[in-house]
C-alpha cells in the first residue's frame, strides 16, 4: 500500500496561493520512533512532493467546531442533526457542513462542522494543484491519542491545539493557553486529566499546570499527525463532499467534450450505415445486370449463383471450340457493362464473326463512353450503328468485331 502524504494548513482563511504549509510522507502505520521528515513550503511546492502518495489533509481546527448531538431516533433522525446543534453554532446551519463519526455510546453522535464556503474553498485549491484528497481531518484529531485520563497540547508561538479525547478537541491563540487550559480542566471535574503530553515545534516553555504528571515532545506537528494516524478521527468529506461528489465535479469541464464527442460518434456511426445501405443497393443492382446478360449468353442456365465466376468458366471451357468468337466479345462487353452501370443491355445477335448489340443509356456520351471502354481491351473494334432518343435515354445499337 503506498505511503501516505499529510498535508497540514494550519490557517485554512488566508491566501492559499501564498500560505506556508508544510507536509510529510508517513506509513499509514508508522513504526515505533519514526520521526518523518517534515519539509514546508507552497501549495505547488507540497504538490509536487505528493505525487503518487494518498494525500490526507489536515485542516486547521480554527475553522471546524468539534461537538456532540443528540437527535430523536438515534441515527435514524440525523436529518434534523444541524437544527439540534443550531443554537450552539453562530452561523445559519444551511451554509455549514456537517461530518459524523460513528456513535460510540448513549452520549449523542460525535460532529465535525465547518462552514461549506472555506471547506469548498481549500479543496478547490488542493485539487487545482492535482493532489487527490483522500480524507479531510481537523487537525487536533491527528494528535495521538493517549490514555483515558490524558490530554494532548500541540502549541507553537501563535496558536495551540488542545485533544481531550476522541472527538473532542479545539484550537485557540498561544496568549490564552495558559489561562484557557486550567479553566477546562476544572469544567472536566472528574474528566480531567491526570497528565498532559506537550508537543511544540521548538523549545517553548511549557505552562506551569499543577497536580499534572508531564511528557514533552519537541517536534513539528506535521510529526506528531503522522504518528497519530491511528487515532480515531472524522472525515470531512462526507455528505455533498464526499469522494462521488468530488469526483462528479472534476469530470463537469469535460461534460461538454464528451457530449460533443458522443454525438460525433452517432453521426459518423450513421454516416456508415447509409454509406454501406447505398454500397448494398448498387451491389445488387450491378449484380442482377450481370445475371441477365449470363441468362441472354446461355438461356440454357437455370441457376446462377457467381454470375462473373461461371462466365469465366463457360469461356474457358469453350476457348478452343469453334464459338469462341462470340464468347470473347460478351467477355469485353460483359466488362464494359460492369463499370458503366447506367446502362442496359436488351439484346445480343451473333452473327458471322460479329455481334450486334441493342442498348438503354441514359445519354449520347454515356454511349461513346461504353464504346471507348469496350474498345479499351484492345481486342474488339465497336462502331456505333445508331441512336435514337427516346423517353428516359438513349437507345443505342453497336457492332463488335474481333480486331483478331
């Protein structure tokens, strides 16, 4: 299984195109003191090191509320999840998006909820510099998870993340940490930790808080999310930004290429079939042509399934006897009717050596035309004997002559 990116962009409201982020590549599940490699730079810089990992991205807890909810119906009723949680949240609940985690016990479902506008916004930046999102976590729920009665600090010099358990966590600036913590400890009564573990980016003093037993860990918080991959975490794109979604609005530009594309398709599939329909029908008629004029050669023949095949045979078989005068002159003209399919041929006399032809062209050119091409073998002289118009072409009478 390939290796997994983590993106973190710790301040989701600023100028994507010119915010620091930073990123590491991790196992998804890392082996004991494994410390990744943590680089930081733009979005096109992490881009260009993303390529062929899966990118889970972690989203700064500043814009993502972690809470509880407790709907009629148990999970049947989360329809109604955004209106029990509306007078908790300052923004109208249509322009906010929320994300569930599986319920764990009787103390409601656990609920990410961001607001629609930034969540859209940093995945159409993401994508627009081709990373593929495989999940979208609020980044306190990346700090590992410790014990039941431990909390987890990640603090810098602007802000801190704070993980109390599962699902709950929260962000707040580094000035109020000292003040913030030792008040949400008291509001945990029995809840309350019996030891933080501090994370911090550089040698930071740690805040003083008493009765708490300590561990510290110097590293960057991208480090400390590879580590708690194993956490359990929620998943923002679920709902209207879940993978389908996504992948529905990637392909939208290409909608209308492939739309144009498919009706090409039809119309040249369509083009083909009347080409070939058109290709059938002159097949059949030059077909039937050259029957007749093998039934007019040889009215003894009943059955004619190869009408140029058996006309070949027949000459061949009487190349050598006395009539193979004639026989040679219904070859050329048998050709010459072939390539000129406008015409038709009404009778054939052989008489001393020479052949008298009556035939319907539909003009004096097309005549000559049949002439020229008989006279084309070089064996057999046509002259054109007469030429009567009449309604619907041009009846025509030529005399074949062996040159021979």
């Amino acid at each position: 299984m390939p290796d997994i990116l983590i993106l973190h962009i710790a301040d989701p409201v600023a100028d994507l195109d010119e915010v620091v982020v930073s990123w590491c590549v991790t196992p998804e599940r890392p082996s004991l003191g494994d410390t990744p490699f943590v680089e930081m730079g733009t979005l096109a810089d992490a881009a260009k090191a993303a390529s062929g990992y899966r990118v889970i991205l972690a989203l700064g807890a500043s814009v993502v509320t972690l809470t509880r909810a407790t709907v009629p119906g148990g999970r049947r009723g989360l329809a109604a999840l955004p209106w029990a949680l509306e007078e908790e949240l300052a923004d109208d609940v249509e322009d906010l998006h929320f994300a569930l985690a599986p319920a764990e016990n009787d103390d409601g479902v656990p609920v990410a909820v961001v607001a629609k506008a930034v969540l859209r916004r940093v995945i159409d930046a993401v994508q627009a510099h081709g990373m593929v999102l495989r999940e979208v976590v609020p980044d306190v729920q990346l700090l590992p998870l410790g014990e039941s009665d431990e909390w987890e600090v990640w603090f810098d010099q602007h802000a801190a993340l704070i993980r109390q358990s599962r699902h709950r966590g929260l962000w707040c600036q580094r000035g109020l940490l000292d003040t913030l913590l030792p008040k949400m400890m008291a509001e945990a009564g029995e809840s309350a930790p019996m030891q933080i573990t501090w994370y911090s980016d550089s040698s930071l003093h740690v805040p003083e808080i008493k009765l708490l037993s300590d561990r510290v860990a110097t590293e960057a918080a991208v480090a400390a999310f590879a580590r708690g991959l194993a956490s359990p975490r929620i998943n923002l794109l679920q709902g209207e930004f879940g993978p389908q979604q996504q992948l529905g609005k990637a392909l939208t530009p290409w909608r209308v290429p492939a739309i144009l594309a498919a009706v090409l398709v039809v119309c040249l599939a369509v083009a083909s079939v009347f080409e070939l329909n058109q290709l059938k029908a002159t097949d059949s008629a030059q077909r039937a042509q050259m029957v007749a004029l093998y039934q007019r050669a040889f009215p003894s023949a009943r059955t004619v399934q190869e009408p140029v095949g058996q006309m070949r045979s027949r000459l061949s078989a009487l190349k050598a006897g006395s009539e193979v005068g004639v026989f040679d002159l219904l070859a050329v003209l048998g050709e010459a009717l072939n390539a000129a399919p406008g015409a038709a041929l009404n009778s054939v006399n052989y008489r001393q050596g020479r052949a008298d032809v009556e035939l319907i062209v539909t003009s004096l050119q097309e005549l000559d035309r049949l002439k020229s091409l008989i006279e084309q073998s070089g064996a057999v002289q046509a002259t054109v004997q007469s030429a009567n118009q009449q309604q619907g072409g041009v009846r025509g009478r030529l005399r074949l002559e062996s040159r021979v």
